[in-house]
C-alpha cells in the first residue's frame, strides 16, 4: 500500500475552489479504496469510480 494517492489528492483539493472536479489516477486495490475513504470521510463527493485491471480512476467533486 502506498500513502501517496491519498496525500497527492489532499494537496491538489487545497488548492481548489468548491465545486470544482478533479480525476485521479492510479494502480492498486487498497489505493483505490483508501483514496474513495478518504474523500468520503472529508466531506467532498466520489462523482465516478471505475477500474480497469490494477488502474484505477476517482472523479472527485470537491466540496
């Protein structure tokens, strides 16, 4: 598992404004899971969830 999607998706929704959407790429099942909790459990929305093979994409809304 690793730490980085979550921490990289935190610093990028800082810097954004309300609203406003951000697609985030990545490989891995706890990845996957762990960046769809940590949205969730700060408030924002997972708009779509997909994977394919060990890739993964959240479009997230920030909120």
């Amino acid at each position: 598992m690793c730490p980085m999607p979550v921490a990289f998706t935190k610093r990028k929704l800082e810097s954004m404004a309300s609203g406003q959407l951000l697609e985030v790429l990545g490989e891995g099942d706890l990845e996957f899971d762990n960046v769809q909790r940590w949205v969730k459990s700060n408030g924002h929305d997972v708009v779509k969830a997909s994977r394919n093979g060990a890739e993964f994409r959240v479009l997230i809304r920030k909120h």
